[in-house]
C-alpha cells in the first residue's frame, strides 16, 4: 500500500495493530478522522489518552472501574455471598446485560494456557482463593467459555478451594461448546446463569 504521506502511514500502521482492523479499515478510519473537524479528532484523542492513564482495575474484583472499589462491588443492593468468577470484562458486561446476576464478581484477567504462556500464577486467582478461605463467600458461579482453556481454569480453581464449606456450580451448557460468553445472545446467557448446576455434575459429563 503506497502512502503520500509519511504521517498518514504512520496513523495507518498504528491503528491497524488494533484487533480486527486490517490496513484497509485502518487507512478508512483514519481518512474518516481527517475528513473530520480538528476539534472532534482532538476530543478523541484526549479520551483515549485519559482513559489509558486513569482507569483503575478495582482492588476486589479486578473489574475495570473510575474509582478504587467498582460500582458492582459496593453496590448495597448486590448479593455478596455469591461470586460469578469470568474471564475478563467484556464478560461482566455481557452477563450485566441479563439483568439476571445480582451477586458479585471476579475478573481473572484470562484463562489458563500453557501453550499461549499464561499459568495460574498470571491470572487473578490467589485473590479469589483468599476470598473463598475468609468464610465470606457461599457460591462460586463459574461462567468461563466452554473452551479447553476454560474448563482448565475452572478445574484448576476448584481444586484449590474445594475443602472449604462453599458451593461450586457452573453456568448451564445452553452455551455452545467453544463460544465465548460476549457473543451469546441474552435470554440464553440469563437462562444459563439462572439455570447453573453444580460443577461436580459438569466434571461426570
């Protein structure tokens, strides 16, 4: 792809290291922004920048937050007692947008991959294992996808606190073998949640 401009390759190349934006989306994009008033590319910039210096993960849940503790976490009206452990925020999201979940969350940060790299020591999981061992937690939800990596995970969590007094249940397979909780339609990501089962059961299947 040949560039008249030196700054316009430059533009061109950074946004096409963002996930799914191949060169041609990314010279669109950023030929749409030059079409643009400075002022409304600048208000983007600025959000960008300001998001990527600010934003905080909060301390208990690891959920993407403005502020130390997240919305979700110090809600009054969340039931604590309950734990929907995800892989990462688009996950939070995806379930809020059920309305069907009214307990708390925890944010792993990914999935356990040996052959991408990533162990249990990468991920959130010491802190969700001292929340279970704190006597404060009653049920474990786990909604990670239906991938090798995420039955792993789970597996892999459930041998660590499974001598404590908890319950451990797993969303209900209406879920697809291998998809990933962001790309589930609502009604059957809520039906999954509500209809969770135990993940001793889901071990046997």
């Amino acid at each position: 792809m040949e560039f008249s401009s030196k700054l316009l390759e430059h533009a061109v190349n950074e946004m096409s290291q963002l996930p799914g934006i191949g060169k041609r989306t990314a010279l669109r994009l950023v030929l749409h922004m030059l079409r643009q008033p400075k002022e409304q590319t600048n208000v983007l910039a600025h959000a960008l920048q300001t998001m990527r210096n600010e934003v905080k993960f909060c301390k208990s849940c690891h959920n993407i937050s403005d502020i130390e503790l997240c919305e979700i976490c110090s809600s009054s009206s969340r039931n604590k007692d309950i734990i929907c452990v995800v892989e990462d925020i688009r996950d939070v999201m995806a379930i809020e947008n059920t309305s069907s979940f009214k307990g708390l969350y925890h944010v792993l940060g990914g999935k356990i991959s040996p052959m991408d790299g990533v162990g249990p020591h990468d991920l959130n999981i010491d802190s969700l294992v001292i929340k279970v061992k704190s006597g404060s937690v009653k049920e474990l939800i786990f909604a990670l996808s239906s991938t090798m990596e995420g039955d792993t995970t789970n597996f892999y969590i459930f041998k660590q606190i499974q001598d404590f007094n908890i319950i451990t249940s797993t969303i209900a397979r209406g879920i697809s073998v291998g998809d990933e909780l962001e790309y589930t339609d609502e009604i059957t990501l809520g039906r999954s949640i509500i209809n969770r089962v135990p993940f001793e059961s889901s071990l046997k299947s």
